[in-house]
C-alpha cells in the first residue's frame, strides 16, 4: 500500500533538508501500511499443515469438524477472508463477512459473501447484513469450526441493536459520544449494552461450534471485549458503566428513549448482562490477535533505522487530546534540537496510539490532521516534523488520511493568509493542510491497527 500524494509531500518542503524529512517520512509510514496488510497478518498467524491448522500457538485438527464457516465483519475483514479462502480454499463451507460500503465489489472472495455497511454510524444495510450472517448460525453444532475475522471499524459495521432498541436513537447516542470525545472504551461500552451480539453474544449465538477469532486491534493496549467491541470476547463492563459513560459526557438526561430503556432495564436486571469472564460459552472459543499498532510501529522503526536515523519507539498507547499530543510531540522535536534527549540526531521517534477530538468549531478535520496542526506551532523554523496517520486511511469525516507538517508549515501558511491558530480553535485542520498541499492521502486502507505518529529531527 502506498501515499498517493506521496511525491507532492516530498516536493513540499522548503528546504533540501526539509525535503529529505519528508521523503523518509513518507518511507517510514508506507513501511507502516505494508506491516499492517490484514492478508499478510492472517497468513503469518494462521497456517494449514496436513489435516492440522496451527494458529496463534494453537493446533486444530480439522478431521474434527464437518463445516467450517466464516464470519465476521470491519474494515480489515474483507482482506482477512481473502486470506483464509486463499489457505482453506473449498473446505470453506460458507461465510459472510461486513466491509465498509463501496469496498465489498473490490474482494475477490467466492465462497464468503462479503456485504457492505455504513460507518462510523450503523445504518439499515448492516442490520441485514448481521442479519444474514447469523442465519448462517442457526443450525451449528459441536462439528462446526466458525473462523471469525474482527477488526476496528466492527462496532458500526455490525450492527444488531437489542430488542427495544430504535436503530435512529442508536444512531443519535453513538454521534453525541463521539462528537464529546468519549473514548473508544467509553463508547463501546454503550453500544455493547444497546446491541444483541455485541460484548460476547455472537460467541453465544455460535454455540455450540467452536470459535476462533482472528482480530486485527484499533484498540490501544489490544482489550479484546473492546476491539470491535468485542462479540467474541467476554466483556468486563456493565449497564451502570454505559450509563456512567454517558452522564460524563452529560448525555444521559437527554438520551434518546429507547437507549434509556434499555440502559435502566440493564441496571434493574430485566435484561441480561453481557457474558463475562468464565462465562462456559467461551469454552470453545479462542481469541487471537494478529496484528496490532506494535507491529506497525515496530515496522516504521526498522524503515527509520534503515534510512539512517537513531530510532526510539516512544509508545503503542498514545490517547487524550490531539492538539495537547500534538504540542507535546513538537516540544520532544525542540528537547531532540538542544540537548540531544531523548536521541542525538538524526532522530526518528515513533509514536502510536489513538487521539481524540473534542469538537468545539465548526470546522472540519480529524483527529491526526489536528494533532499535525497543533505541531506545526511548535516546530516553526526548525529542521523537524510531525506527520500523523490512520492506518486506515480515513481520518475523521474527511478524505485524507492525516497531514504532514514541520518547521516551515506555519510560514508557508501565513503567506496565503491562513492563520493556524484559529484553524486549531476552529477544528478546521483539514481546509489548514488543503492549500498546503500536506494532507496525507492513501484512500481506504483495508486495515486499521489505530494511528502512527513519526517524529524526525536531522
């Protein structure tokens, strides 16, 4: 996978040394894109040897099962069925899978459907979709092997709501949290407890086959009840967690009513909980993560070494306000510049993670557009940058997938007349990089293993 604007990013610098910055980051993050390849992920993960299938130090021998299934949804899953059908060809029985729409026509897959959905918020089409997938469920037994493909992006993908549950209101209260800034456990905490397969029910609906799931994480430290939010995984939060979710961000008194139902029906136990840790139907059901934003970080440190920086991997769990990250990562470029701490340079530091916006302005932007935003106040005539991206190529309600910006940015929009700061304070990121020819564009990805940041000082 490649940087479509990859050559304008590099011709962008003022400078030959600011040139050279940008050309070896462009390297650094492509290097990133190709680690998180979900296809290659399964195939390093899941092997077929004879009658046996080794995945994640586990063994299975298939003589034990009559049908194998495939199912599973998000925006790695497509990718990630191809690679099972290319390993298991015709002892594949069936499946459906649940991809972003417009991506589905682009697999090639024949025996597992692949449907599309709406995302980030769920629509009517994914309703059908999970609908159909767990009519594939219906008549499993103890002789089905279902191989379940999970990545971020799920949680609206597959949508189910519980019953009660108005699909418009789940729609609204998904918005609103996400429009606070609630984090990502925060958020599925709420969706967990408003859906029917979400939180370790599909993993109920698929007894008694045995499960292994195969979970590309957009999760920041990998909580499997979370990536996804978790349908094959026991969940360890509660209705009064939902709840408190939502009276922090002042959202309960208004939640929409349906959501609030359900919510009280779950704090009075009229409805049951989500399964738990040592739940028996987890059994049969084997979790596995094979690829996370370690591996795409650990690749951009290798590509940084091998271009000739002094490299430092500062940290996979990265998390709070993208314009706060984004000042911080500008003051480590300054602390490189004087004293040589925490790399002499050149200096490559990578970061990776997941940021959050809070929206106070009516501009438009995401949350790595913002973080580069607020960088580029810090690192004006420096011989540094920051550039920042989602792994899975679209960065909030926008087409890019993050920006680029160093030590020339500020000036650079000064002189067409745009002012940073009340781009920052307007959320407007996005119409700040656009003239500059600095957003990063790579298209929908077919992966999504959170973001990764690199910071180069020479």
């Amino acid at each position: 996978m490649a940087i479509k604007n990859a050559e304008r990013l590099r011709l962008n610098g003022s400078t030959p040394k600011l040139r050279r910055l940008r050309g070896d980051a462009v390297e650094i993050l492509e290097a990133v894109l190709e680690a998180a390849d979900p296809y290659r992920a399964v195939e390093r993960a899941f092997t077929l040897e004879g009658d046996s299938l080794k995945v994640g130090g586990h063994s299975l021998t298939l003589k034990a099962y009559r049908r194998i299934f495939v199912v599973g949804g998000g925006k790695a899953s497509g990718r990630m069925a191809e690679a099972l059908e290319h390993i298991l060809g015709d002892l594949i029985d069936g499946g459906v899978v649940i991809v972003p729409r417009g991506t589905e026509t682009d697999l090639r897959l024949k025996r597992i459907k692949a449907l599309g959905s709406s995302h980030p918020l769920p629509d009517e089409e994914g309703v059908k979709a999970v609908g159909e997938m767990l009519s594939l469920l219906e008549d499993v037994d103890e002789e089905t092997l279902i191989l379940a493909v999970i990545s971020g992006g799920g949680s609206a993908l597959m949508t189910y709501p519980a019953e009660d549950v108005n699909l418009d209101e789940l729609r609204e209260i998904t918005s609103r949290l996400m429009l606070a800034g609630a984090r990502i456990n925060e958020l599925n905490a709420v969706r967990k407890h408003l859906s029917a397969i979400k939180g370790g029910r599909l993993a109920s609906r698929a007894q008694p086959a045995t499960v292994v799931s195969l979970i590309l994480s957009d999760v920041v430290g990998d909580p499997l009840d979370t990536i996804a939010s978790g349908p094959t995984a026991p969940d360890s939060t509660t209705y009064g967690d939902a709840v408190e979710a939502l009276k922090r961000y002042g959202l309960w008194t208004e939640a929409p009513p349906s959501v609030r139902r359900r919510l009280e029906a779950g704090l009075r136990g009229e409805v049951d909980e989500t399964p738990k840790p040592g739940d028996p139907i987890f059994k049969r059901v084997l979790n596995i993560v094979v690829a996370n934003n370690y591996t795409a970080a650990s690749a951009a440190l290798k590509r940084a070494e091998s271009l000739g920086y002094r490299a430092l991997l500062l940290s996979t769990r990265v998390e709070g306000e993208a314009r706060v990250i984004g000042g911080l990562y500008a003051s480590i470029a300054q602390e490189v510049v004087s004293t040589g701490h925490p790399l002499k340079p050149p200096a490559a530091i990578i970061a990776g993670g997941e940021t959050t916006v809070t929206v106070r302005g009516p501009g438009r932007g995401g949350r790595n557009q913002e973080l580069a935003l607020a960088s580029s106040l810090g690192l004006r005539g420096m011989d540094a940058l920051v550039a920042s991206m989602a792994t899975d190529g679209v960065d909030g309600p926008t087409d890019a997938a993050g920006a680029l910006a160093d030590g020339m940015t500020v000036e650079r929009a000064e002189a067409l007349g745009i002012d940073p700061l009340e781009h920052l304070n307007r959320n407007d990121s996005y119409n700040f990089f656009k003239p500059l020819g600095d957003l990063i564009e790579t298209g929908p990805t077919g992966t999504n293993v959170n973001d990764i940041a690199v910071i180069l000082v020479r």
